[in-house]
C-alpha cells in the first residue's frame, strides 16, 4: 500500500474546494486519509482549503491547475504517493449546458479522459467519480434504480453518460481498476460548523440556495417553477441528501474498491422525496420566518418527481443517508447566516 510521509493513505481530489469536494475532504481527514486537491478555482475560493484544514488541523495540499492539464497531473501524481482519485471537477449547470455543449463536454469528458490517462499511466487505477441523477432523465418508474433506462435530458446529463462510458471502456483494459460511479440525487445542506457550504455565483439555480437566500434577504421572493404536476401538491419532488451523507458515501466507495475491481453504479439518495412547498416549509421552520414566493410557469427541462433507489448502495456499500430535511434546512441556514454574502474574496 502506497503512503505517504505521515502514514496516512494519500487521495488525489479533483475540485476539492467546490462544494461537494470540501465537505468530502474534511470528512476524509476525519477517516484516516489524506485528500491532495486539485483545482482550478472557477467555480471556488482558495480560502476552503484553509477552511478544511482549520476545521479538521491538518494542513491541506492543494495545487492550483486544470484536470485537461495531462504534464501537471504527471507530475502531481509522480510526487504524490495517491492511492486513489475523486473526480469531482466538472461543470454543473444544467441550463448553462445547452447554450455552452462545447465547455461541458469538453471539461466533464475529456477532464475525466485527461484523469484516467494519467493514472492509468501513474498505476493508480482506483476513482471514485461524480455522476448524476441526470443520467436517467424523464423516467416513468419511479423509485430509480441503476438500471433504469437512461435517457439524458440535457447536454449536463449526456456528458455525465458519457464519463461513465468512458470510464467503463479504460477499467476494462486492466484488472487492477476499480471505479465507482456515484448518481448524487439533490445534495442540499452545509458542514454543521457553518464553515463549508454552497456559494453559488450569480443567481442561483437550485433550490435551496435560493431559498437561503431570499431567508437572509439576498432575494425578495422564490419563484416555484409550476405548481400543476400530478404531484401531491403540484410543485415538482426531489430526493434531498445531505452533503455530509453524500461525503459518507464516498467513503464507503472508496472502502469497497480496496477489494472490487471493476466498475459499479451507486445512486446516492434517501429513497424519500420531497415537494418545492414541502422544503420551504421546512426551511422556514429552520430560519424561524415566513419566506415569500409566488407560483411561476414550468421550467424547461424540468421533470414532475426525481426519486433515487438507494437499496444497492445500502446493500454493497453498507452506507444509508441518515439526516433528514429538517437537519438539511438548519445547516443550510447556519451557514447562510454566517455567510450572507458567501465566501469571502
Ligand atoms: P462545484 O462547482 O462547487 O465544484 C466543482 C469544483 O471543480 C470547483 O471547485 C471548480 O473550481 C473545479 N473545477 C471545475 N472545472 C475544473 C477543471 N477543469 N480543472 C480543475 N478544477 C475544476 O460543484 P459541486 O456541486 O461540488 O459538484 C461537484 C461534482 O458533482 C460535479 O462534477 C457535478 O457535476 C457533480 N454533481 C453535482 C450535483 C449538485 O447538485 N451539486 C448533483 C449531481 C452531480
Ligand atoms: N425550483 C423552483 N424554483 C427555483 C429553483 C428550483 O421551483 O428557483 C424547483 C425545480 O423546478 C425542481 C426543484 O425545485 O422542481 C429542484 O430544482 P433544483 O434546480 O434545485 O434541482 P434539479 O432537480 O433541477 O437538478 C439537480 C442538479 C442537477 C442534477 C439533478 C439530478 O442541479 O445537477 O439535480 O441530480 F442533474
């Protein structure tokens, strides 16, 4: 087993200052590993890394670069006695991706070319990688299951599909790889120290940052994007994971690729969903005040309920989501107090 310096069993993580990769990598150090960071910081601040590295006291080793850069992850992976990879790095926007298919497939397709090439060449053939729910698109069988048809409803969705494709094709070129997929549902919440958490940029797409925002005063009122599907009160249903689960699961990926080879497929969910009128509900009871919204049309793209099966990552992996939205709303707002304006520059 490869270690390093302090006995301690290397990670490299790829967009480890974002918002999911910080929490995992304070969670890392808390088991026992030691996460290398790489990242280009579009999308993130420099001061999370010494956020990670004051919440758990341990100093974090970051490196500043692009995952497409192929020389700088040799040379990274050449002084860095990593055991394994998280491959968080990547765009996200569902929307954006239609109007930017050359940035997305480009970063999320070939940066996980650009990785697997690397460790591949570097002998590391273990990676946990980031994937989604969007895989499955409009599915008529709900809960999902990872073999639910998968049919992409964005560009996002198809170069996710396709990471995975690709990162099955390289796994099957040597038996020492072992790669885990994980289908992240809605992650939502913060680190409970209120230092770690979501810090969207420009107005934020998603749900709950929204809402924390309109809770701190940043935005006037929520727009419910359609209140006429054939839900139970006719706004959209979501699977909400708190991050901290979602960090878990990693870990639990991470574990079981010590002794499976090969590739496999996890959903990361609770198996529970939740309506747009149920979470602000729930985040006003966690903020203490009434939150103003009004109903607007659908949005493009947008399905009527999005619920995970998580019965194989609880089977395989032994890994459940344990928090529930109440916990999921006052670690948003716990960190959106203390940030009202996210992190500082
Ligand atoms: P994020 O934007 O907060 O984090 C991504 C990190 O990657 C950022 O720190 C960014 O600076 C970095 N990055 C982007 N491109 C890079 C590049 N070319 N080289 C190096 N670093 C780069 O996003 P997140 O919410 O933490 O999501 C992490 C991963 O999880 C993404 O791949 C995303 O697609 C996936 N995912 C997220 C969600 C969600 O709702 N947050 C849901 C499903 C899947
Ligand atoms: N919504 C509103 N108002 C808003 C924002 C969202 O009503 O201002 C509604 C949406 O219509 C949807 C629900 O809140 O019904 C959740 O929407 P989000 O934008 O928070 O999340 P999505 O389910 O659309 O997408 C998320 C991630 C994607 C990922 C997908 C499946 O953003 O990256 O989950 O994993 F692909």
């Amino acid at each position: 087993m490869r270690l390093n310096v302090a006995g301690r069993r290397s990670v490299l993580v790829t967009g480890g200052a974002g918002y999911l990769g910080s929490v995992t990598c304070a969670r890392l150090i808390e088991c026992g590993y030691r996460p290398v960071v790489l990242d280009d910081y579009s999308n993130s601040h420099p001061t999370v890394i010494e956020r990670i590295a004051r919440l758990t006291g341990e100093p974090v080793r970051c490196i500043r670069g692009d995952v497409r850069d192929g020389a700088l992850l040799d040379d990274l992976l050449a002084r860095e006695a990593v055991v394994a990879a998280i491959h968080f790095a990547g765009l996200k926007a569902v929307g954006e991706s239609a109007s930017r298919p050359f940035d997305y497939w480009d970063v999320n397709v070939g940066g996980t070319l650009s990785l697997l090439r690397a460790l591949d060449r570097a002998g590391v053939r273990r990676l946990v990688f980031s994937s989604s729910a969007a895989v499955y698109g409009q599915s008529q069988q709900l809960p999902l299951a990872e073999d639910s048809p998968q049919a992409p409803a964005n560009p996002y969705g198809h170069t996710k599909l396709a990471a995975e494709r690709v990162i099955a094709d390289v796994a099957a070129t040597h038996p020492d790889w072992a790669a885990a997929c994980l289908r992240y549902f809605n992650p939502v919440g913060a680190h409970p120290s209120g230092l770690l958490g979501e810090d969207p940029r420009g107005v934020p797409n998603n749900l709950m940052p929204y809402l924390a925002q309109v809770a701190v005063g940043r935005r006037k009122a929520l727009t419910v994007h359609g209140n006429d599907y054939p839900t139970f009160d006719g706004t959209g249903v979501r699977d909400y994971i708190h991050v901290l689960d979602l960090a878990d699961g990693h870990i639990a990926a991470l574990r079981h690729l010590q002794t499976n080879p090969g590739v496999h497929c996890f959903n990361l969910g609770t198996g529970a969903g939740h309506t747009v009128l149920q979470l602000k509900a729930a985040f006003e009871r966690a903020c203490g005040h009434a939150l103003a919204y009004r109903i607007g049309p659908r949005r493009a793209g947008d399905v009527a309920a999005c619920v995970a099966d998580p019965t194989r990552a609880r089977e395989v992996l032994g890994w459940r989501a344990t928090r529930d939205l109440a916990q999921m709303c006052a670690d948003t707002w716990r960190w959106q107090r203390m940030h009202p304006a996210g992190y500082p520059d």
